[in-house]
C-alpha cells in the first residue's frame, strides 16, 4: 500500500495485520481521488472508520488542509499514528478513537459547516453501520457538511445502499472490481465538478 499522488507520492503506508482491517486498494483510492481532485486544495476532509489513515493521508497528499481521522480499532490507530509519522505529518490533522457514530454525535452541534469531503469505509459485513451513518450524515449530523460537501461511502458492489439519507442524495456511483464507491451530496451538488 502507498500514497498514489501529492506531497508524500509513492511513500509506503502500513495496515493492521488480519482481516479486521481491509484498506482501501490503491487502485480505487486513486479513482476516488481522480473526481475528487478539483475539491482537494484546502479541503476539509473527514476519514470515518479510518483503518490506516490511507484515504486521508491521500487527501493531505493532495493538498486538503486538514483531515481527522476516526477510528475505535486499537491495532490500526497504532498504524494509523505510524503511518503519520513515518511520513513526518505532524500538524493538520486529529485523530478521535471511537466509533464513527459517537464522533457524529459528539460534534454535530459544535462544528458547523466543518468538512468539505466526508469518507466512510465501514467493514463490508457490519450494513448496518453504513445506515446508521449515511442517516446521521443526512439529519442530525447534517451540520458538519460544508454547503458544496460530498458523502463518500465506499462499500461492497453488490450490496445495495439506498439512493438517499434524509438531506443527502447520491449523485454518482462508480464500481471498481469487487468495491463500489457511492458519492452523496446535500440537496443538489454534483460529484463531478
């Protein structure tokens, strides 16, 4: 696994050992990050069920301002911090241990208009966790999303997830292999600009 483009290009990035832990593959974080180019230049950019840190450390690379990334798994928050450090990022960036729906609901109030990009990357068995998150992100957590923002949940292809959450409606759907990538916007943005 490595960073695709940017500051920190074709540097390597560890992942937690087992299959807990599935890291996006290079391939298709290289095709998220080829629609998400024109948004990255000082975005803010929010990494939920962040494994390694891969996709927000892609972002960072690319010249989003700041990235916080969530993660409740022990072993990749140690590889996560790793992989920030091996890389010598030491500022625009927080890490919050927990679960992606605590953080949601932690902050919704206290952070309006927070995060330009939001990605989530829940394990592909736990559906449930997309629902609930997608749901937070289109009512209660609306809040956090900047007025152009993007909702990307990256998921199996064949599992199914709906066309809208409350405020958010998907705007694109890509496959790649076994994975899909669904983008999300509030109200009437457009994944492609």
């Amino acid at each position: 696994m490595r960073v695709i483009a940017g500051k920190y290009r074709s540097r390597r990035l560890q992942a937690p050992h087992g299959e807990a832990t599935r890291p996006t593959s290079d391939r298709l974080r290289e095709t998220l990050f080829n629609v998400l180019a024109p948004r990255m230049e000082g975005a803010t950019f929010l990494d939920l069920y962040a494994g390694s840190g891969a996709v927000g450390i892609e972002a960072l690379s690319r010249g989003a301002a700041s990235a916080v990334f969530v993660e409740r798994a022990p072993a990749a928050l140690t590889e996560l911090r790793g992989n920030l450090t091996s890389l010598g990022i030491t500022t625009g960036f927080r890490i919050h241990p927990g679960s992606a729906t605590a953080f949601l609901r932690r902050v919704r109030e206290s952070r309006p208009g927070a995060f330009d990009v939001v990605f989530l990357d829940p394990p592909y068995s736990a559906a449930d966790e997309y629902a609930a998150t997608l749901e937070l992100l289109g009512g209660a957590a609306a809040k956090l999303l900047a007025a152009e923002a993007l909702v990307i949940a990256e998921h199996r292809r064949k599992q199914q997830l709906e066309d809208a959450y409350g405020s958010l409606h998907r705007v694109r759907l890509l496959e790649q292999g076994d994975a899909a990538l669904s983008f999300y916007a509030a109200g009437t943005g457009d994944a492609t600009e």
